[in-house]
C-alpha cells in the first residue's frame, strides 16, 4: 500500500473513531436532558398536587374544628372576656381547657378567639395554647400585625 494512501486510511479512521466518539456523546447529552425535561415536568405537577391536597385538606379540617366549636361554644361564652384578670373566672378556664384538647385532638398548632375592643383593636379572646407556653396570650392582648388580615377575614364569618 503505498504510503499517502496509509496516510489518507488512517486520518479517515481517525475522523471515523472521533465522529463515533463526538456521536455517542451526544447520544448520552441527549438522554440527560431528556431525563431533565421530565423530571422537571413531574416535580411542577406533583408539586401542585402536593398544595392543592395540603389546602383541602387545611380547609376540611377547619371546618370540622368550626362545626365542632359551634355545637359546644355561643359567642355570649365570650363576650366577657377581654383583660387578664378574666383568666380566673371559671368560665373562661373551661373554654381555654376544652380549646386545648381539641387544638390537641385535631392537630393543630393555634387555635384561640379573637374579638375587637372599645377602640376597635384586634384583641385574644381566650387562647387555647397552653398556659405555660411562650406564645400564649391573655385576655385583651393585641393581636398581632401579620395575623390581622386573618382575623378581619374570620369577623366577616368567612372560612380562614
């Protein structure tokens, strides 16, 4: 074989192994990408189905604490209720009592009472934490700045 045509054999088998090489690279690129695409398109549409399951099933569960609440609590079982000093009536310690089983019963990290006072301040009604708690608060405390649209929400006799 004469010697350009070894040479002219060799670069073509060269070019051959590095289209082969460049071929299945890409081949495996390709495949990445495609696992990426899906796995993307799974996690956005599991994850929506994650929400919307955790918002139902929230809701479900404030409207049986609602109904709950309901059969056993008037709302005269808390209009008197509005300082500190109200945590001794025997009324009141009832009503925090039974709040906190059932806050308990159903899993539930806050669950208390709210009304407005005479200088129409969102204000605790009764607080169904436990007592000893850091984030229990009294008769007449002022509700919190970030909670207050929740609270107007509620007043108006709406689902939160």
């Amino acid at each position: 074989m004469p010697l350009s045509n070894w040479i002219w054999h060799k670069i073509l088998k060269t070019n051959n192994a590095k289209r082969g090489l460049f071929s299945f690279i890409a081949f495996v690129l390709f495949i990445v990408l495609l696992v990426v695409v899906y796995t993307l398109i799974l996690q956005r549409n599991f994850s929506g189905e994650i929400l919307e399951s955790g918002i139902a099933r929230n809701q479900l569960r404030a409207e049986s604490v609602f109904d709950l609440l309901s059969q056993k609590f008037s709302a005269e079982d808390f209009e008197k209720f509005r300082s500190e000093s109200d945590m001794n009536d025997p009324r009141y310690v009832e009503i925090q009592k039974q709040l906190n089983e059932i806050r308990n019963f159903k899993g539930i990290r806050y669950l208390y009472t709210a009304t407005k006072n005479e200088a129409g301040e969102l204000i605790y009604v009764v607080d169904g934490l436990e007592k000893s708690t850091s984030d229990f608060r009294a008769p007449g405390s002022k509700i919190e700045p970030e909670m207050i649209p929740y609270i107007k929400r509620a007043l108006s006799r709406r689902l939160v």
